[in-house]
C-alpha cells in the first residue's frame, strides 16, 4: 500500500439492498456453474472444445475434465472480488479521496465490484453452458449473442460507475 492509500480514510461499508441481491445472483451462479458439470459428467464426451476462435468455433478439444477449470476459474475469482470488498481504501480512484467523498467513492467502487462479480461468474457460466452444448453436439460455435449481452452488461456496469465516480469526486 503507497502512504498516499495509508492516509485514506477506512471505513466500514455495510452491504446496501442491491450488493446483498447481487451476491445472491452470484452464489447461486457460482453454485450452478460447479453442480452444472456434475449433472452431465457421466455423458459427456471424453473430449470437449477447450479453445474457440474469434469466430466462437472450437480450435483444439481436450479431456472432459478442463470443464472443471470454468467453475474454478469463477470460484477463484468470485474469492478475490469478496477478499478485496473489504479494501476499498486501497483501490485505484482517479480522483483524490477525502474524508468527505470518501463514502460515496467506496459506496460506488463497491457496487461495480458487485455488478462486475456477477459478471464474470456469469461469463464463466455461461461458456461452461456453451462448451457443453458443443460437445454434445447441440452446437456448433459459441453463442455470439450471448457474449455480446454479457459484454454489453460488463461494459454499462463500468460505464455507470465511471460516470458516478467522476460526478461524485
């Protein structure tokens, strides 16, 4: 932490109504992303598509366990994105923290971690859903629509928030 963080103000930022709703999307996100491949373990081929092309076409298939790395990978960063809920004082803002926007800048960074929590865990789940899919032969590419509306939320989340943050710096 720089002593420019350490000067910061700490505070403790109870959860809102929308952060409590928008962890429980993401629990029961990250709960369907780790049981989803239990449910269909047994059918699945030995083989699945591990790597897609930009045109969402699978590039190179490998063993059926590298469906575990989806989950894993959303697991991981669901951990990190709880861990650092309670740091706000050490994240990056572009504009100087006081003692008087301190509040409103940590309130704002903590709903775009949330929203962006959700976001990730569902980009996660939602390729674990398209892989199978694939592999079972329902499909033949990525869903690109599917990518756009979650890029599209990932994107409006940081476009709201980025607003906000410089309104209320």
């Amino acid at each position: 932490m720089s002593q420019k963080d350490s000067r910061r103000p700490r505070l403790k930022i109870g959860r809102s109504r929308l952060e409590n709703w928008l962890e429980v999307v993401a629990i029961a996100s990250l709960i369907l992303a780790i049981v989803f491949p239990m449910t269909v373990w047994n059918e699945l081929p030995e083989e699945i598509p591990v790597d897609f092309s930009l045109n969402g076409q699978p590039s190179l298939w490998g063993s059926k366990l590298s469906i575990w790395l989806y989950p894993v990978c959303a697991a991981i960063g669901y951990l990190v994105m709880t861990v650092a809920r309670f740091y706000p004082h050490t994240f990056h803002y572009s504009v100087r923290i006081t003692p008087e926007n301190a509040r409103r800048q940590y309130q704002n960074a903590l709903y775009w971690l949330s929203w962006t929590k959700v976001s990730f865990i569902l980009t996660f789940g939602f390729v674990e859903w398209q892989t199978v899919r694939i592999a079972f032969g329902e499909r033949d590419r990525l869903d690109w629509k599917g990518i756009v509306v979650l890029l599209a939320i990932f994107l409006g989340v940081n476009f709201v928030y980025r607003d906000r943050r410089d309104r209320d710096g």
